[in-house]
C-alpha cells in the first residue's frame, strides 16, 4: 500500500512572457495505491483553485488524475479516479492491462464566473512485451479513453505504439 500526496503551485514571476499577464493558481491531490499479487487498485483525488487553469507549458500535466485525454486541470475543478491494474503474467508472461475512470465536478470558475460541466473518461490499456529472445526489448501497446461532457459531445480516442527499448553500451 502507498499514500501520496503533491501539491502544485504556478505563479508569474518576472515579464510575464508565459501568459502575457500576471498569475496564480494552484492544485493539490492525493493517491492511494493498494496491491495484491499481481493485481494493484488506485484511486486519487485533485482539487484546482477557481482562479485560473493549471498551465502545462511541458509536454504533459504530472498530476494524479491526468489521463490519456483530459487532464482535469481546470480552474475550480475537482476529479476523482479510480483505476485496477493487472499483470498477466501467471497466464500470459509479458502481458499487462488497465482500466482507468475519472469523474470530475465541475465547479464555479472565478475568472470565468461559469459553472465547468462535468467530464468523465474511461481509458482501457492493454501492452504486451515480447519474452522471445531475439524480440527482447520490443513492446506493443493499444490505448482506447473516451470523455464525455455533460450536455456535451462525446470525445473518443485510440492510440497504437510499438516500442523497442535499446540497450544501454
């Protein structure tokens, strides 16, 4: 079992090239992971301030309920997620999947003064890497997340990776 916790903090603090204003927002989470055998259950919670949305000036958002579509990162929103992993390997060796769900409620954003709709996504991922001597390192993974947003349109995205870790010289 493992408890986590973070908290993010974003601020201007110089010539304000990022956003062209001044700023502040901040977000705060906890994860607890609880494992089993070959079986790990996850759920998290985070909480965005009102003000403004978090900004991911990275490639992605490290927070505890960012997920393969949305990051539920907005100003005053909170998210809830709940995923179960499993490594096959008992059956299966090298095989692995997951399912993920997150619900956020949306509240008031300040800057806005409009209530968020709430989002939910389901993600499903299920990876293969390959045990055969000579496809060593190979690996291929298949992602399927779906969102929807009340009184909103349904998003669906599928994603398909073949991964070959090189060895280090």
């Amino acid at each position: 079992m493992a408890l986590s916790a973070q908290v993010s903090d974003q601020r201007s603090v110089g010539d304000e090239r990022l956003t062209g204003s001044s700023f502040h927002t901040a977000q705060g989470g906890m994860a607890l992971d609880v494992s089993y055998r070959h079986t790990v259950f996850t759920s998290a919670f985070t909480s965005t301030d009102a003000d403004r949305d978090m900004v991911s000036t990275w490639s992605s958002y490290p927070g505890f309920t960012s997920c393969q579509v949305r990051d539920f990162n907005r100003a005053g929103e909170d998210a809830l997620m709940f995923k179960l992993s499993y490594d096959f390997k008992r059956f299966v060796e090298g095989l692995s999947a997951y399912a993920l769900c997150t619900v956020s409620t949306g509240r008031r954003n300040a800057a806005t003064r409009k209530d968020l709709p709430e989002e939910n996504e389901f993600d499903a991922d299920l990876q293969y890497r390959f045990q055969h001597k000579c496809l060593k390192g190979l690996s291929l993974r298949f992602r399927y997340g779906t969102v929807h947003e009340s009184g909103g349109d349904r998003i669906h995205q599928v994603r398909g990776f073949l991964n070959y870790d090189l060895p280090l010289l």
